[in-house]
C-alpha cells in the first residue's frame, strides 16, 4: 500500500471516530453458485452451500435458452443465499481467509459494494471435501452501507439518499483494511484478443 492509502485511511478512522454515522458496516452478502443446469449438479450445489452458510438457498432461473449450452428459459441453473447481520460478518472472515484476504483494487464499484470468487469451496476454513457433493466455485458479492441508509428502503415517508452521505470506494477500502485486515491488490485482468484469420 502507498503512504497516501494509509494516510487516508487514518483520515477515514478519524471522522468515524468524531461521528459514528459516517462509519460503514456490513449490509449484506450474497453468496452465488451458478452450475449452468438443473438436476443433480445443482442439487449438489444447495447442499454444500447449506452446508457452509448455515441457511437453506433459493433457485436462480435462466433468463433466456441458449441452445448451444442446453438452456431452457425459465430453467433452474444457480442458487444463491444471502446473509445478514453476525452470519455475514462470520461467513465474510472466513471466505476472506480462502482468497488469502487479497481483494484486487478493481472489485470495488464506485458505491462501495465489491465481490470476489472462491474457486474452491473446500479452500474455506473448516471445510471437509465430500466426494459424494464434489468441488464447486462460488461467488461472493459484499454490500456496505451507513447509518442511515434505512430513508431510501423504507416504505412511509421514503426519501432520496443524500450525496454526502454516499459512501465512497476510497471509504469502503479503508473500512475493509481496518476491520477485517485485507490487503488492496493492483490486479488487473488480461483482456484476450481475438486473432484475426
């Protein structure tokens, strides 16, 4: 990290020490698992993702058919869970711990929300491998929010979420590296060009 990071980070901890509702926490995270057909596959899938998150998951159906893939719309091909509260922050340490607690600088949007992907899910902490279930990828997306959040979900008396209450990129990384001790990468994806014939 460059000392303008850490020096902004510090700025970070000083304005959530002034005032508690600049500081972010965790909303949610949701955990994806997309096998790309229905039947077993993704009942195996269900299973282990049970398994790790402790909460039973739901289907994800496919927008449209892809003949070349064998995909029927409206067929199931993923399932996902979503985790709130202690769950989240529990489940977050560990996959954290599967990806050597490195996300690259490029998985953070521009509202503070990041994800990253598992590519083997016995890679997480207190795991065991099945070979009844087998070995599945998963993606996990993390969105963070404020105190305060609440004015833009609410059902009565509902109102627009204003822009200095927004949180930041910069912020998001800061609050990840202080919590949960993450290290900020400069991985970027290799683009593969096509070959002209």
């Amino acid at each position: 990290m460059s000392k303008i990071t850490a020096e902004l980070i510090e700025s970070f901890r000083a304005n959530w020490e002034k005032n508690p509702m600049l500081k972010p926490r965790i909303e949610k995270v949701v955990v994806n698992c997309c096998v790309g057909r229905s039947g077993e596959p993704l009942e195996k899938a269900m299973k282990i993702i049970e398994e790790l998150t402790g909460q039973k998951p739901c289907y994800r159906r496919a927008k449209k058919t892809i003949k070349d893939f064998g995909i029927r719309r409206k067929e199931p091909i993923a399932c996902l869970v979503t985790l709130r509260g202690e769950k989240a922050i529990e489940f977050l340490k560990r996959a954290l711990d599967a990806v050597g607690n490195k996300i690259p600088i490029s998985s953070f949007d521009k509202f503070g929300n990041f994800s990253f992907g598992i590519e083997e899910h016995i890679s997480i902490p207190g795991t065991k491998y099945s070979p009844e279930l087998g070995i599945i990828g998963m993606d996990v997306c993390v969105s963070l929010m404020r105190p305060g959040y609440r004015v833009k979900y609410r059902r009565r008396a509902r109102s627009k979420l204003g822009k200095a209450h927004r949180l930041t990129a910069e912020e998001a990384m800061a609050f990840m590296v202080s919590e949960f001790n993450v290290t900020l990468t400069e991985e970027k994806r290799e683009k593969k060009r096509r070959k002209r014939k």
